[in-house]
C-alpha cells in the first residue's frame, strides 16, 4: 500500500492511501475515499484529536507523541 502524508494544524500529520483525499476547514478534516465516500471526520488541536465519524471497517492508529494519524485501510478494502 503506498501511503502519502498530510500535514495538518498545530504539527499534526495523517498518514493515509494516495488515492483518498483530505479537505480542510481550520482544525476540522474530512478524509474522502476514491467513491467519494466519507471515509474519517476529525479535528485537531494543539494537545487532543477528536474523531466525530468514521466508516465502519475503518482501521487507524494515533500516535500522541508524534501527532500522527495513520489510516491502515487500502481503498480496495
């Protein structure tokens, strides 16, 4: 799976598919699949992330101490 990061606000990077695409609006993000499916909606702050939805087999790891989010799913999953 090749992967591209995203920089996001207050240092935070997302880490996902190169096919899925990010749009942003101040600390909030929506991350869109290739069937323009909403695939994650979260926001950012300087100390805390707040995921508001995700699809259901979403699968993804946050690292605190490197303010990383990573989408393990492939598109085709």
């Amino acid at each position: 799976m090749s992967t591209k990061s995203n920089p996001l606000q207050n240092g935070w990077t997302l880490i996902a598919h190169t096919s899925y695409q990010i749009y942003a609006n101040k600390h909030s993000y929506i991350l869109i699949d290739d069937e323009s499916d909403v695939v994650l909606r979260f926001a950012v702050q300087e100390n805390e992330i707040e995921i508001f939805s995700s699809n259901w087999n979403l699968n993804y790891k946050v690292n605190l101490g490197f303010k990383t989010i990573k989408v393990m799913n492939s598109p085709e999953e």
